[in-house]
C-alpha cells in the first residue's frame, strides 16, 4: 500500500506526492499496469508490456510510448545500416497531455503540454556533421521532432536536458528536421496539426484520404508514413 498526498493541480494533471516509497519506479512496476493510451479500450496486458515499448527504450519517465518508434527492431536496424543510414538517440519523457485533444477554435489559445527530452553530446554532434556532408535528418516521432527544433532554437542543436511545450502549427519554420516517420493521428489534435505544417496541407489531406480509403491503421498500433519536409 501506498498514501498519495495531491499537492496542487494544474489544468488536467495533478502534482502528486508518494509517502512511504523509497524507489517509485520500481513500486510502480511491480504494481501498475502499462499505461497505453485512452482509445486503446482491452485491459492491460503481458503482450502489451512487450508491444507497447520500443525496442532501444533505456531510460524510465514517459507516460507514454514514442509510437513511431514501435516500427523499428533489430533486424530492420541492421537492414538500415547495411544501406548506410546512420541513427543517433534522443531521451524523450512522453507526457501524458500529448493526447489532450484541441478545445479552442484559436488555436494561438491552445497551451499545449510541456515533455521532457535529452539530447546526448554524440547526437547533437552526428546531426552537426550530417549536415556538414548534404545529408538528410530523419525524425522518428513528433515528440522526436519537437525535442531537435527546440533544442536548436540558438540555429544549431545543443546536447542536454531540457523541457518543451512547442506547439508546431502551419507556418512553423522548421530548422533540424528534413524527413518524418509518423503514425496517422486523430483529428483535432496538436499531431494532426504539426505534421500538416511539416508536410503540407495538401499533400496530408491527400496522405490521409488514402489511408481512410485503404482501411490503414490509425494510432499507436497502426501503420506509419514517411514525409518530406514541405520547401524542403
């Protein structure tokens, strides 16, 4: 048993404090329940705490997968390499507002969610030298994406920790990224609206219908595209 004393309230989330824990963590491991998103209705369960996780996850603190990066294991990796593409990582702390829908019709009066992301020395440092030789940056992920253009707000990327809450909207001139692995996401949502400024309206819209005529995959578990950078 656990006593959690809620220490103030923010919008939608609560700051909760836990007495008697030592490791939460570790107590939330033992006793909770992988956390997949709302429009997931099954329960829990073992396959899930296997699916529901990328395969180069290290780092404990998100709320919620990457999803883009479901796609990915070892033998697609080893496929990549063996066409000269190179990967570095980011550490990226998925917050649980990034299924808060959009409840506005300004959106300049959205307050979009802040997330947690780490960018490594190596990182900031292969995405130097890529651009250095004409090659191409690949976000796997919006919150990927969001991590690199806020950390590059000074004009080139900067390796450390830090906190966004970046709201990407049509318009947004985007500096690191040239290329983006995105599942297709719900209407109304900051998703929806960052990969139609990344990608371009029209060509999303057209991603989109074809999706919905082809009966593809939406969401976490769902299918995935590949985009260019709009002017890109």
């Amino acid at each position: 048993m656990a006593r959690a004393v809620v220490e103030s309230r923010g919008e939608r989330f609560f700051d909760v404090r836990f007495e008697g824990i030592d490791d939460l963590h570790r107590w939330l491991e033992l006793h909770g329940a992988v956390p997949l998103p709302p429009y997931i209705s099954h329960a829990p369960n073992a396959a899930d705490a296997d699916r529901y996780q990328t395969v180069y996850a290290r780092t404990p603190g998100a709320v919620a997968a990457p999803t883009a990066g479901l796609h990915f294991d070892e033998a697609l990796f080893d496929a990549l390499a063996r066409r000269g593409v190179e990967r570095a990582f980011v550490t990226l702390h998925v917050g649980a507002g990034t299924f808060a829908p959009v409840q506005v019709e300004d959106i300049t009066l959205h307050r979009m969610h802040s997330e947690r992301y780490s960018i490594p020395p190596a990182t900031a440092a292969a995405i130097a030298t890529t651009r250095k030789r004409g090659g191409l940056v690949v976000a796997v992920g919006t919150t990927s994406l969001r991590a690199l253009e806020a950390a590059s707000a000074k004009g080139t990327v900067q390796a450390g920790a830090s906190e966004t809450s970046l709201f990407v909207t049509p318009g947004y001139r985007f500096r690191v990224v040239d290329r983006l692995l995105t599942n297709f996401h719900l209407p109304k949502s900051t998703l929806l609206m960052l990969v139609s400024a990344f990608g371009g309206y029209v060509p999303i819209r057209a991603a989109y219908s074809h999706a919905i005529a082809q009966r593809y995959r939406f969401m976490s578990y769902g299918d995935a595209m590949l985009l260019e950078r709009e002017n890109g």
